[in-house]
C-alpha cells in the first residue's frame, strides 16, 4: 500500500512537469544546504519508558519547480546515529536514515519572502541496532512528512531558508521475537541554511 502511495506521487510529479514555463534565465532547479535539529517527541508504548536523545546534523534537498508554485523535494542526509535510553538509563544505539519526498506548494505574491507549505512520505531505514540481548525493532519506517517553510531572497540565486518539519517515524520493539509495544520518535525538525536556485 505505501509503495503505491510513493509511486502515485511520483507520477502525479511527472504529470506536471511538462507544465512549467520559466522565467527568462530562470532554472527549475534549487539546492538547499541545512543545518537541521531533531526534537524527538518519544512516545512509548513499552513497559521500558524508551527514548531516543535529540541532536544536531546537516542535510541536502534538491527542489524541482514544476511550476511557479508547485515544486517537489527530496531531502537527503547520511545515516545519523542516536542514543536509546530506558527510563533515562542508556541501554544502546542505533543508526538511521530518513530521507523525504514532498510536494510544495510556493506562495509568489508575497514582496521579499516566499513562504511554502509541503506534505510527503518519510522513508526512514535503522541499522547498526544495538540493544540488549533480546531486544530487536523493525528496520524500516514509512510515514507522512509535513512541512512548512520561507525562503528570503538574498540575489537572484541566493536565498536563506528556513524551516520546520514533521516526520512520523514509529518502530514496534520486539523481546525474543514478540511486539510489547511501539516507540514513536515523531521529531519535529527545526532547520535553517542556504538555498541556491540555478
């Protein structure tokens, strides 16, 4: 079912893509560099009392405009490795990988800014799990992304961005086999960096 939701997005990019008509001298394409920081919200359903700690890293998105309004985003990073805690007490670790695919769309009658709205799939991948002996999650997580963010034109390339997401990253843990519960990680995601529009 979430492979079919990934495809019809996917496709429903493609649909349109043949629909931009640039401005002269204008690229379809912007890169964005951020410094990004995780707030997890660490929900557990175990009787464990799990939490993950928060952090800072940097990350790379790559927008397509479609349109003036319409663009999509892949927000790509490197494994990021936390730290699993038990009731405050560290018990292991663990990497993962949380890359994003969006649709957003760009408000263009604002002088000076140019806020966005997006919505997508979060694909997030765990490896290198490291827990005590028995204790195992799953290894991959899809969820919706929502996101909200502001571009501040610096030049004709240059901007600064900033902005804010949220990722629905869930993994049920297992003891010897059998699922005791779910811990949501559910970050909000704080960034701000630097755009450049080709």
């Amino acid at each position: 079912m979430k492979k079919h939701i990934v495809m019809a997005a996917i496709l429903a990019a493609g649909s349109v893509t043949g629909a931009y008509a640039q401005a002269p001298g204008e690229s379809p394409w912007m890169v964005r560099v951020r410094s990004v920081h995780l707030d997890s919200s660490n929900k557990d359903s175990t009787p464990f009392g799990l939490s993950i700690n928060n952090k800072t890293f940097g990350e790379v998105d790559v927008t397509y405009f479609m349109s003036p309004n319409l663009a999509a985003e892949l927000v790509l990073t490197t494994p990021q490795k936390q730290t699993v805690y038990s009731n405050g007490e560290e018990i292991g670790s663990f990497k993962h990988l949380p890359p994003s695919l969006l649709m957003q769309y760009h408000f263009t009658d604002l002088q000076g800014i140019k806020p966005y709205l997006g919505a997508g799939i979060n694909y997030t991948r765990l490896s290198d799990v490291s827990l005590p002996a028995g204790v195992s999650v799953d290894s991959h997580s899809w969820g919706w992304a929502l996101q909200a963010g502001l571009d501040i034109p610096l030049d004709r390339n240059w901007s600064i961005n900033l902005d804010v997401k949220k990722a629905y990253i869930r993994s049920d843990v297992y003891v010897e086999g059998s699922s005791i519960g779910r811990l949501k990680v559910d970050p909000i995601l704080y960034a701000v960096g630097l755009g450049y529009r080709f």
